[in-house]
DNA sequence: ATGCGCGACCTTTTT
DNA sequence: GGTCGCGCAT
C-alpha cells in the first residue's frame, strides 16, 4: 500500500507527502505537480487515520471533485462522505447542523452575487442614494466581511467625505436585511462558522477532534477569514498542511490575501517548508521567459522552476496592426498546427486579460472553421429563467427569504407592481415580519382594493401550494412551479428548452440538497467536453494546461490593466501574465496589436511592460507584420459561403485501406472536392473524393 | 402597471 | 456593442 503512495514521486514530493504531522507549507510552483502531492498526502496519511478525519479544502467544486476521484482511486477507498470540498461547502455542512445556536434556523438560504445586487439595489433605493456604483459597494462591502470589519467598527472609523459613512449604511442594513431573510451569502457561511467556533468552545473542540489533519490547497487565494477559520480547526495539533504558490495570486481584489503564505511560519512555530520547483508541464524555454517576468517581482518566496523535459521551441513574440490580424494570425497558426496533425483542436487556447477579446478571436476562429468554446462566460445558471424558478423553491422552502420574494412577486407579471411591493414593505417591517407574512395579514384586513386582494391571495396561493413537503423530488418541485406559477406560458421557446434541461437535472435529487447543490455550483463545473479550441481569461486558466498558448492583448492599457495602478496591484497583473504563461507545454505565442477597439473607441497600443523584462534570445522571432497597405483592397468581411459538404471538418469517415480517420480540411468544390484526412496510424492523407473509397461514419 | 427611449457604464470572479 | 436602470409616456 505504502509503496504505490510513494511511486513516481521525486524528493521533494516524497517528503512533503511523508511529512508525519505538525504545520506544513508547501511553496509549489506552476506544474510541479501540487494536487498529486495533495492527493498522495491524503492517502499516506489514511493510512494511519480513517479518511473522515482529514479535512481537505479547496476553491472549487472541479478542484475538490477532483481531488476526491483521484484520492479514492489511490487508496481503492469510497471516500464521497469524507471532508473534501471547498471552503463554502464544507462550512455549509457545518452549519445545517450547528447554526441554530447562532440564532437562525438550519434552512436558510444562500445568497448568490445576482441576489447580493438585488438587495444592494434595492437598500440603495430606499436610503435614495442613486449611486450607479452598486458593484463596487458590494464588493466593498465583501472585503469588509471577509477581514472581520463589521459594520459598527467601519462606521465608528468615520471618514470627512461621506461616501465611506454611505457605505458602512447600506452595509449595516445588508446584514440586518439578509438575517430578516434566514439568509447567507458566501461571506457569512466563512465568517458565522467561525463565530460558532468562537463563541461555542463545545463545538469547535468537536470538529478540531474530529479533524485530525488539514489541508489547504491553493493557500495563496485564501481571504483572511478562510485562514483564521483553517487556524482555529488546526487548533493546538497544528497538522495543517498549506498547499500554494505565492506568485500564482491573482485574486487580491477578491480579498485573497497572499501575505499568508509569508504569514504561516510566524503563524506556524517551527512549520517546515518545502519547494516544489521541478516543473512537469512546459519546456525550459516556456519556463526560461516566465522566469524572467515574474522575477521582477518584490516580496515573493525566491523559487525558480526548473525542468528535463526537453528545450522546445522557443516563444513567439507577435506584433500586429490591430486586433483583427491578430486575431486572424492566431486562428491561422492554430489551423496549420492543426492541420500538420500534431495537435487536436483541445490542445489549443486563446488566453485573454478581458472577456471583451474573445470577440474578435471568435470571428477569426470561425473564418478558419475551428470550433471553440468559451470557458467561463454566462452560465447555464445565471440565465433569468434558472434563476426564477429557483427563487419560487427558495421562497417556498424558506417562507422569509424576502430577496427571492422580491425577485420572483411579479414575474411573470401578475400585476403586484412597485406601490403595492411598497404597501407590503411597510407592514412586514411596522409588525417585523416577512414579506409574504405581511401578505397573508394583507388579505385580513381591508387595506388594499379587492382587485389587489385578489392578486395578493393568488401569489400566497402558489407558494402555499407548492410546499416542498408535498414533493418528493426537486424536480417534481420545479414541474410543479413551472405550471402554476403561469411561467411556463411566461417564456418562450428556447427558454422553456432551459427550463427542460433543468427539470431534468433535478431529477432524482432531494429538494434541499438540489438547492445546496445550485448555490454553490460554479459556470466552471458545467462540462468542458468537446474537441474545441479553448478561450477563456487567465483568471479562468489557473489550474489548467494545454500544448499550445496563444496569449492576446499584451499591452499597456490590457496587460496591465488600465485600471491597475499601485504598484501591488501591477504586481498582481505580472503575475497574470505569468499564470498565462505557465498553462503552456510546448509551445507559446505572445501577441500584441498597434491599435486595439475597445468598446467603441479604436486606441493606439503600446506593448506590455513586461515584455522588456524577457531578454531578446529568449524569444524565437519577433514579427512585425505591417497593417494592409490599401484599407479598401483587402478583403474587408468576405463572407465565405461554403457549400454543405458530405464530408465536414471533424467528421470521421472511413476508409477502405487506412480505416477510420478524422477529416481535418475539405477544400475545392464538385467533382473536384479533395478532403484532408488524420489516420491516427498512418498519417495524414489528401484524398479526392471523387476516387477514393470512403464511408462516412 | 407596463413599455420605450436615453444615457452611463464598463476588469478579473473559484463560492 | 450591449446591458441596465431611470424617467417619462401611455
């Protein structure tokens, strides 16, 4: 057993897994192999204890389930009711069982961002404060919480503008609105298990006993409210084990605090420290120029990664006329590459600072008719209808959640517009109930015109109706809603195909883990299956790796960001640039543009800053492709029309000699149409349509 | 109560 | 270029 935990690890991975107890950081860099160190930690320490009593943390949903497959495959174990999970999650399980000595009750709800607006907006209207800068005052409001400064003590900092003293109000009515709710949002799931532990000593000396050793992963994103929580569960033991690369921060403006890692040893007397720096994952040219970005960096763990994989290709430096060269050099690049048959479609990614990018990437990409997905766009579960039919079983199965009240009262319109959501306001707060109980007393007495009544008792009407004890299944809950609530009548086609493919996710599953489930599910989750060429932006890309990396947009104004001003915050666009970087195996593109359109506006680009810290031998070429000569000549928007082909790109097709095959190029047109053929064994083939014997598949 | 036009506004976003 | 909220008109 022992054996195979320790096979194929080198030394440094070895003893970061052998490490018997006591505090633990492991500073590991891009592609030196963190989760498999985690993974096998896990294992070896199961050894000894049963799994139940490790507590493994994550960020993401994909990180944990991850690191759960890998893990019990190791050790041969089930371990889906072990503690692997990320942060929310595991505080979620938490408190369902121990909130109610904190004075809620153990069905709350949990508040998503768009619900987080809502409320903001709502609030910000009431104290008739038309700030446009609502997004920013919930973000404020959020790091506040995530380092423990409450409302009162903000408040009590004052401040001689008045924007500050707006703030710390609206913050202050946030807390009590969304406890009137019996609600929580990301931050308080962290920040009430830690007040639970802090105020309720039984409690926490529960779960330290149970926990017997922790492990934190991506240690550099965490908040300082995750930390003090993994601080307090490490109690005296101190087993904690902190997994993460300092120069892998990019989360600051969330409240990631990468100072904890520098923290742990004063945190942790006596912790060891072990640097991961064989890298696994890119060449020594890929490694060579990241180095040279990234070390210009201050305050960071000194580290240089180092590989024996082989040299490769050196990077490519491009410079362009605009975005749309640029964007067209890379889809060529990618569909050359593509077509030599060294690489599949999902060896490719575009990496961009900002989501705005992907328009012109996409554009070329069609024209060369590679298929692509974005990662990390709109999901699934931000869609209106989605989210409506969630807040109808959120307020059903939590009668104060007033935030999904006020979501869903009039939608479909039904007639209870903002007068009468007012009339309603007043009551719930003159008596201190929730809104739908201030509906109920509505419809007691004679307040309102009957016409009102009528409608007031018809939305009291379906949420009564729809209990969630009278269903089995969340998706008999949301059939049910769907019919009564007249929203299927409401949407319209491709709307109501949403509303299908949610009803049969829900399938099978019980109504409140179903709601667990969608509040703490991510757009990352959703399947990333598919043969297609990747683009998404280096936020997105931390944790993944592909062959070939186009990185797009490196200048001034984009990377860095325009908005990136203090040197701490140019520090963390470096390290974007990095993360970017290191995604590459064998191969790196850099490409910039002259003239950049964002939004409306065309702008002259300078290159990127960081580029002067990459010395010139490091790169393999530097083009510089001119802008067209003749704006009018080239072909400005050819609408390449292709005629519906027998045979299209990425169709598999077989063939009387060489078998099945993957068509990678058709070209030409009636009898003269040849097709370009991948035959994993044999090669790639230019066939004429016309002689060969070909099936399709 | 709803519908429409105008203007302001844009990062990144694991939960 | 697209979204979202506001204010005005119906």
């Amino acid at each position: 057993m022992s054996k195979t935990i320790l096979e194929g690890l080198n030394p440094a991975q070895k003893e970061a897994v052998l490490h018997s107890g006591g505090p633990l950081l492991i500073l590991a860099g891009a592609g030196s192999g963190k989760t498999k160190v985690i993974v096998h930690r896990f294992a070896h320490l199961s050894c000894k204890v049963s799994p139940e009593h490790i507590l493994a943390v994550t960020f993401t949903n994909k990180a944990a389930g991850e690191m759960k497959e890998r893990i019990s495959r190791l050790i041969k174990k089930d371990i889906r009711s072990a503690w692997v999970g990320t942060f929310h999650s595991q505080c979620n399980k938490i408190l369902r069982k121990e909130i109610h000595a904190l004075g809620y009750g153990c069905d709350f709800s949990i508040l998503d961002d768009s619900d987080q607006l809502n409320l903001i907006r709502h609030i910000l209207k009431e104290f008739k404060m038309y700030e446009a800068l609502y997004r920013g005052i919930l973000s404020r409001i959020s790091l506040l919480k995530s380092s423990f400064v409450g409302p009162e003590e903000f408040l009590s900092r004052g401040d001689v503008f008045g924007f500050e003293d707006k703030i710390a109000r609206v913050y202050l009515r946030y807390q009590d609105e969304i406890k009137r709710c019996n609600s929580l949002d990301f931050d308080d799931l962290i920040l009430l298990t830690i007040k639970l532990f802090e105020e309720h000593p039984k409690a926490l000396k529960k779960f330290q006993d149970s926990f017997q050793h922790i492990l934190i992963d991506e240690f550099q994103d965490t908040n300082p409210a995750q930390y003090r929580l993994m601080k307090l569960l490490a109690g005296n033991s101190g087993n904690m084990c902190a997994v993460g690369d300092d120069d892998q921060s990019i989360y600051a403006f969330r409240g990631a605090d990468h100072t904890n890692i520098m923290n742990f040893e004063k945190d942790f007397k006596g912790a060891k420290v072990i640097k991961l720096e064989q890298n696994y994952r890119s060449t020594q040219h890929i490694l060579d120029i990241a180095h040279h970005v990234i070390n210009k960096n201050p305050y960071r763990h000194p580290k240089k990664l180092w590989t024996d994989r082989k040299e490769g290709e050196k990077p490519s430096l491009c410079w362009f006329g605009n975005e749309i060269e640029e964007a067209r050099h890379i889809a060529k690049t990618a569909r050359e590459l593509y077509l030599k048959g060294a690489y599949a479609y999902n060896d490719f990614a575009v990496l961009y600072r900002v989501n705005l990018q992907s328009r012109a990437i996409e554009e070329a990409l069609r024209e060369e008719r590679l298929p692509y997905r974005i990662i990390g766009g709109i999901s699934f579960y931000q869609r209106k209808e989605i989210k409506d039919l969630i807040s109808y079983m959120r307020l059903c199965s939590n009668n104060s959640n007033n935030v999904s009240l006020r979501r869903i009262i009039n939608c479909p319109p039904r007639g209870i517009g903002a007068s009468t959501l007012t009339k309603i306001d007043q009551i719930a707060k003159k008596k201190s109930v929730s809104l739908l109980s201030a509906m109920k007393e509505i419809l007691k007495t004679n307040t309102v015109t009957a016409a009102i009544k009528e409608k007031i008792a018809g939305f009291v009407g379906i949420v009564e109706g729809a209990s969630p004890k009278n269903f089995k299944t969340a998706s008999d809950m949301l059939r049910h809603l769907y019919k009564n609530t007249g929203y299927a009548e409401f949407i319209g086609e491709d709307r109501a195909e949403n509303t299908m493919e949610l009803i049969a996710s829900a399938e099978g599953i019980g109504i409140e883990a179903f709601l667990d489930k969608m509040s703490l599910l991510s757009s990352l989750d959703s399947a990333d299956t598919g043969n297609a060429v990747s683009l998404l932006t280096f936020h997105s890309a931390k944790g993944l790796e592909f062959p070939v990396v186009f990185i797009s947009g490196v200048e001034e104004g984009i990377l860095p960001y325009l908005k990136a001003q203090e040197p701490k915050e140019i520090a963390e666009e470096r390290r974007l640039l990095y993360v970017g970087m290191t995604r590459a195996k064998e191969m790196l593109w850099l490409t910039c543009a002259k003239k950049r359109r964002l939004y409306t506006k065309i702008q002259e680009q300078q290159p990127s800053r960081f580029l002067k810290d990459i010395p010139l031998e490091c790169c393999q070429k530097i083009e510089k492709i001119p802008p067209p000569a003749k704006p009018g000549s080239v072909c400005e928007k050819k609408p390449k029309t292709f005629k519906a082909s027998l045979y299209s790109v990425g169709s598999r097709i077989k063939h009387s000699t060489w078998g099945v095959g993957v068509v990678r190029d058709c070209c030409g047109e009636g009898d003269d149409q040849k097709i370009t053929v991948n035959f994993p064994n044999v090669g790639i083939k230019k066939l004429a349509l016309k002689f060969a014997q070909i099936e399709r598949l």
